[in-house]
C-alpha cells in the first residue's frame, strides 16, 4: 500500500514540472534624460487563447506605473507595452539597478489555462520578473529578462497530494515512533554496565 501511495504521489509531479516564457522586459535606452522601458507578449505557439492580465506594473526606484486590463494578443498582433521614465513621469530614468515587472491575472486565485499542445497548464494569480545587471551595478542598454510562468499544482492535484501524506503519515509516525523506544531501552540497558565491563546489551 505504502509503494501505491508513493508511486501516485511522484506520477502527479510531471504535472507542474514545466514553466513556459510568454515574453520578455527590456530596458531600452536613455536619450535625452528620457529612458524606455518594454514589455513584450508573445504568446503564439505557447498558449491556445490569449491571455488577460488584470493588470501590469512596472517598478523602476522605488516608483511604479501601472496599465491597466491588457492582453496578450491586441487585433491579432503580439502585444507590446512602452513605458517612459524621465522629469514630469511617473517613473525615473536610468541609470537604474533594477527592473520589476509584476503581472495580475483576473480572480483570486491560481488561474488555469489551456496551452498550444493542449495540455492545461495551472500558475499563481501574480507573475514577478526581475531585471537584473548582468555585471557592474546599472543596467546596460538593451539588457532583458523572460517573462516566466512557474507551474503550481492544480487544487485537485494538491487535494490528491495532501490526501496521500495524509494517509502514508501513521505509517512513518510509528516507524519513528518505534525507533526512538528501541533507542531509548538500549541505552538504559548500557548505564546498568559497570563502569569497568564491556556493554553488550542487545535488544
């Protein structure tokens, strides 16, 4: 029974094994006092609909802008979102040391979704990608980061996971259980050994 429960608990894991890239964060330039900042979506060959994101938002210092209910693909084109940092914007310029990108889905919860090799694919409602300097302490021009989706289990998944623990737990409990007595006898057999004679206790 214990092998049945251990081999349903590892066929469940393939099911939130692999993470998928759906675009990227740029840092463009800095002309003029005025830095540019993208974010693409490509999600064409990767998901089979388009996706909705509550919202986006970018932190740049200390300062963020947001964009609002976007999606993935605007009239059959990838979409992609600019935003300008500079005097009299809400986000700084460069030079910076980091970019933070945070996207969220609709709901409250883990949203699923199909993907383009029709297998549904389950991720947290909120999505975080930093963008870091690959050397020195600023971001260089043309520096970027994928935007990465990390699997989560499905809650019929987790039920199924936290149900098998559940069940294999009493199992190992009084395995433990067991070996912590025997350890305990063992030992107060040897403190009843003279000092001077050899303990051999065994149990």
């Amino acid at each position: 029974m214990i092998r049945a429960l251990l081999s349903l608990l590892l066929l469940t894991g393939p099911a939130w094994a692999t993470s998928i890239t759906i675009g990227d964060l740029k840092y463009l330039s800095t002309s003029n006092g005025i830095s540019g900042y993208k974010v693409s979506f490509t999600t064409t060959g990767v998901t089979a609909n388009p996706l909705t994101f509550a919202n986006a938002t970018l932190f740049v210092g200390g300062h963020q802008e947001s964009t609002g209910p976007i999606s993935t693909i605007t009239a059959g084109l990838p979409t992609s979102i600019l935003f300008e940092g500079g005097p009299g914007l809400r986000l700084p310029p460069c030079p910076c040391t980091s970019l933070r990108l945070q996207l969220l889905f609709p709901g409250s919860g883990p949203i699923t979704f199909m993907l383009a090799n029709g297998q549904q694919f389950t991720t947290s409602r909120m999505n975080v990608t930093l963008l870091l300097p690959t050397s020195g302490m600023f971001l260089m021009p043309g520096a970027s980061a994928p935007i990465v989706l990390m699997p989560v289990p499905e809650p019929e998944t987790l039920a199924l996971v936290t149900t098998g623990l559940m069940a294999i737990w009493p199992y190992f409990r009084r395995r433990i259980t067991g070996k912590t007595h025997l350890s305990k006898v063992r030992s107060d057999a040897c403190r009843t050994c003279k000092p001077s004679s050899r303990c051999s206790a065994v149990i």
